[in-house]
C-alpha cells in the first residue's frame, strides 16, 4: 500500500501541476468554465469519502478500492476524448469523487492492518505521498517545457496509468479483518451496535466540523502564500515555488519523527495544544511579512511557510488517531467516510478563507491563525473523554486480552 500511495501520488503530480494549462490550451475553456468546473467536481467528490467508507464495510476492502482506482483511471482516459464543456465537467466529477474514496479507503485499509502502529504508518505514508507529489510535479515541469499539446496529453495519459497501477498493487495486498463485516453478518450481536451510525453521532459530527477549519493549512500553501506574495508586492515572486519546496523537503524529514510524539491517544489530543501555537504564529508571521522590506518579508513568509507546515504535520498525525479512536469498530468504514469529508470540504471553504484574509490586509491573517487556533483548543475540549489507547492494548483493531 505504500508503494501504491508513492505511484498514485506521482501520478496525481503529473496532472495537477498541470491540469488548469491542460483545460486552457487543449480544451480551450475559459477561467469562468475552469473555476465551475473544479468547483462542482469538488462538491461532487465530498460524497466520495462516506459513500466508499460505508461500502467497505460490507464488501472486502482490497476489492472496492480497485474498483475505485480503475474508475479514476477511466476518468482520467476519458477526458482525453472530448472538448464538451458538459463531458468534462462530468468526468472531473468522476475522479474527484473517486479520489476523495480511494483516500478514506487506504486510511481505512492502515487502520484495520497497522493496529497499534497506525500513527507511525501515517507518518510513513505521507512521507511516500509527499515525494510522490514531488517527483510528479518535476516530471511535469520537464514536460511543459515542451509546451505542446502532446506534452499535456501524455502527463494525463501518465496520470491515468498510474491508477491501473495502483489498482493491480491492491490486487495483491491481503484482505485485512473487517471487525464491521462480522458484525453484519452475526446474529448474535445487539441491533443497537449493528446500526452505530455516524450521523447520528453529535460528538462525533461536532469533531469533522472543526477538522474541517484544521485543514486548512492546504488552502494557504496552494492559495493563500502565492497569493499574498503577488498582492503585498514586497517579497518577490520566486519566493512561492520556493516555499512549496520547503513544505515538502520539511514533510520527507520530519513526519516519520514527529509521529512518536501521537503515538497514543491521549499523546494526539495533547498534541493540539502546541498545534493551535503553531497556526497562531503562522498567522501572525504572515500579518507582519506586509510590514518590511523585502528582506524581512522573505524571512518572515519562510517562517510562516515553516510553521503552517509543522501545523501541518501535527494535524495529520492527530487527525489520523482522534478519527480512529473516535470511531466504533463495528463502523469504521461508515466513521472515517464522515470524517474524510472534511478536507473535502475544505476544498470548498479553504480558498474563500484565504482569500478574505488577504483582503482584509495584515489583521486578516492574524484573525485566520487566530480562529484556527481557537477551533484546536475547541477539539481539545470536544475529545476530553476519550480513553487513553496504549499501544500494547491492541492489535489489527480488536483488544487484547489481559490476564
């Protein structure tokens, strides 16, 4: 699974790096089309992450995320074959909905195989991701210098033969134990566990409402710094792709290390303290990047870029082990299919958050790092009641036994 994530992430580099220039200059639309068009796709794949946690916990993991890789591969081929505003429209929805599932399904598939190193498994597999995206990312940049309409054809034909490999890496990958597929097909266990849902959960509801807001650290990396660098004028813009570099050298190095500190529990949810100080400051640098020179302007955005991305960090080892250990084993599926709804959401309410902040000038900034801390200290209190898991006290999801 972790080689999979590393090709299905080269392959997402290949085309997101260059799929605004691909429906610009091959399929000629205009930046009202382009922004409709990833705006729906976006709000369509929101529903990819609970539908596919909901179904893998019924049906065999390995099974529904191959079908899940080959529908993304075939909307990827697809787009190739058409201008149509209306079919493009249509098969972006496609694969976003389908990689917005094919995500839940890989945490769920960590979280039923890792057990009591599922954090450090996180760690690894953003680590792999992380280079992935690089890799493809640099791979396209070799290829648009080309700059020909075969150039953009072949990164997304590339891209939707990464998929293909991914499903066949699946098709090898053990089927892990299905705690919620017992279940089902028990007649001995109350009807009250058989129907834990969800949505019917307030704290748990209340938990992917305020991870929503935590992950909007993506939408200041691909939104909020290129965008505040160009508005205030004073750092130059060479800066952006700079500090993108950064995020990821920071991501390959430190994840796997920072993860021990979330081993537990109640180790994650103590870990939202030092993450509400890390968007605070980020914020905070960011306000005062507008107020210097160009210097100082450089140092400050490079600290803030640092510390959104150490918020960054924290949140993905905290969000991986509060989502979990939130979550019944009897739904697992159904819990982290909510919960992968957030940074779906996000998507949506990331880049009108940066944007306001931009717009309302340095204080912006610092009201942003400001609520987003607030919202960690919000969580903080929402998940006081969680039990502490220790490591040795499970394994593959099911308690141990102890004398």
């Amino acid at each position: 699974m972790v080689v999979a994530a590393l090709v299905d992430r080269i392959g997402s580099g290949l085309w997101a790096s260059v799929s605004v220039l691909y429906f610009t200059y091959v399929s000629a639309l205009t930046v009202t089309e382009i922004g409709t068009l990833a705006a729906t796709a976006g709000a369509v794949g929101i529903a990819g992450a609970p539908l596919a946690g909901r179904i893998a916990d019924r049906l065999p993991l390995t099974r529904v995320l191959v079908a899940t890789q080959l529908a993304r591969s075939l909307a990827s081929l697809a787009l190739l074959t058409t201008d149509n505003y209306v079919l493009l429209l249509a098969y972006s929805a496609v694969g976003s909905f389908g990689d917005r599932a094919s995500s839940v399904l890989t945490k769920l598939y960590a979280t039923r195989v890792a057990g009591p190193d599922r954090v450090r498994y996180q760690a690894l597999h953003r680590t792999v991701a992380n280079a992935g995206w690089a890799l493809g990312g640099l791979t396209a940049a070799a290829a648009l210098a080309v700059g020909s309409r075969d150039a953009y054809q072949w990164l997304l034909l590339g891209d939707a033969l990464s998929f293909v490999a991914c499903a066949l890496i699946a098709l090898r990958c053990g089927e892990p134990p299905s705690p919620s597929r017992r279940v089902a097909a028990s007649t001995d266990v109350p009807h009250a566990i058989k129907r834990a849902n969800p949505w019917r959960d307030r704290t748990y509801l209340a938990y992917v409402t305020t991870e929503t807001v935590l992950f909007l650290d993506d939408a200041v990396f691909k939104i909020g710094l290129p965008l505040w660098i160009a508005h205030t004028g004073t750092a130059p813009n060479g800066l952006a792709p700079l500090l993108m570099v950064l995020n990821n050298v920071m991501v390959v190095v430190l994840q796997v290390p920072l993860a021990r500190f979330g081993a537990t529990t109640q180790a994650a949810r103590s870990l939202l303290l030092p993450l509400s100080a890390a968007f605070a400051l980020g914020g905070v640098t960011m306000a005062f990047s507008a107020t210097g020179g160009p210097l100082a302007a450089t140092l400050l955005l490079t600290a803030s870029a640092a510390l959104f991305t150490l918020a960054e960090m924290l949140h993905a080892t905290v969000s991986w082990e509060l989502s979990v250990a939130l979550a019944p084993d009897t739904a697992q599926g159904a819990y982290l299919g909510v919960h992968g709804m957030a940074q779906s959401a996000q998507r949506s309410v990331g880049p009108l958050a940066v944007t306001a902040a931009i717009a309302s000038g340095p204080f912006g900034w610092a009201a942003f790092g400001s609520a987003v801390a607030l919202t960690c200290i919000a969580q903080h209190r929402l998940v006081r009641d969680l039990p502490t898991r220790k490591p040795e006290e499970r394994t593959g999801g099911r308690p141990v036994r102890r004398p």
